[in-house]
C-alpha cells in the first residue's frame, strides 16, 4: 500500500526524512495518507481532507503554546480580534510575526508602528509606518532579548504556530515582561490526529505493512 505525504510544515519535511531511513517512499497517489500542513494553511487541511475522504488518513499538527504566570498573553480569535486588542493596548510599537495573509487588519492602526518579521514581502506592501524585519532561524532567547530591546518592541503579535523554532520570542518577552497578543489556531477538519513525527510514523509503518 502506497503512503502520500501532505506536508508544507517542519514535521513533514521531518516525516519524509524518517520515511526514506525506513526505506519508504512517499507517492502522491497513495492509498493512505498523513496530511500535515502548517497548523494555519486552513486551505490546504481542507482540500487534503476532502481529497482523502473515505480513504486511511492521519493529521500531524505539532502542540500550540501554553502560556505560563509569567507570561502576559491576551488571546484573539482571529487577526481581526488581534488587531483590536493591539489598538487598545496602549503600544506604540509592536512586532508581528502572524504570516502574510493575516497583515491587513493591522494596517488600520495608524498610531502603532508595525515591525513586521516575514521571510518575504508582506501583503499588502508596507504601510507608512511599517518596517520589515526578514530575518531566518534558528534564533534563541537571548539573540530575540536583544532584537526587542533594539528595535524598541513593546508588543508582540503573534499566531500560534507552536513548536521550538518560534517559541524564543516568547520566551524573550516573558524575560522583558512584554506583553503577547497571541491569535488562535483555527479549526482543523475532524480526523484522527497527532502533534508528534514519531506518532505519525508509527502509524504509517502499521498502515502500509
């Protein structure tokens, strides 16, 4: 039985990596499938849960971030809900770091000044006062500590990826006592899911036995 592999997430390109030490090759028109975007590509969880209906298939989807008493987080349901939370917090210069696709509603904010962290150029363009910041991993706590502290940051926007290579930012506004806007994951199709690569692989070697 042939396994397809829908990815576009960290843990999927992790995935296939164990896949191919296990002497598996992932094929498109598999008979089973693990589906494992990034835990926001709503489009494509929806398309791959429709392509795999009625057939074996599995999500990955890596944990979201718990906050902690330390932390100073506001929840939002969406970017819209981020965006007024940040127009009424009182910043005057926020970081965010929430994909391109959830940029517009911030640019209404004509009194904050958007640091905007993005590997490429945002859509829509740069407001007036908004900078960009393209900048790649890996980072750590103490290199974002000095990234706030010199861009000035006194918010942060962020989506809720999870996972260990977003996690230092938040980890530097807790040690600054920065306060977090952080937006919500939206909701995924219902299925059988896991947050590991060991659980997804573990499934699949069963599957295709």
């Amino acid at each position: 039985m042939k396994l397809a592999l829908i990815g576009g997430s960290r843990e999927a390109e992790l995935l296939e990596n164990a896949l191919e030490k296990a002497g598996i090759v992932v094929d498109p028109a598999g008979e089973v499938a693990v589906i494992a975007p990034h835990p926001f590509d709503t489009d494509l969880w929806e398309c791959a849960a429709l392509s795999m209906r009625g057939k074996p298939h599995i999500g990955l989807a890596r944990a979201g971030w718990q906050a902690t008493p330390e932390d100073d987080w506001t929840m939002a349901e969406n970017a819209e809900r981020a965006a007024e939370a940040l127009a009424g917090s009182g910043a005057k210069r926020a970081l965010l770091a929430v994909g391109n696709g959830r940029l517009a509603p911030f640019y209404r904010l004509s009194d904050i000044e958007l640091c905007i962290r993005s590997r490429n150029p945002p859509h829509p363009p740069l407001p007036p006062s908004g900078r960009l910041r393209a900048m790649r991993g890996p980072f750590d706590i103490a290199g974002e500590i000095a990234e706030l502290q010199a861009q000035g940051i006194d918010a942060l926007v962020v989506h809720d990826a999870g996972g260990q290579g977003g996690w230092p930012k938040l980890g530097a506004a807790r040690a600054l006592g920065i306060p977090v806007i952080l937006i919500e994951r939206p909701k995924l199709p219902e299925m059988q899911m896991v947050e590991t690569v060991e659980a997804a692989l573990a499934w699949a070697l069963r599957r295709i036995e």
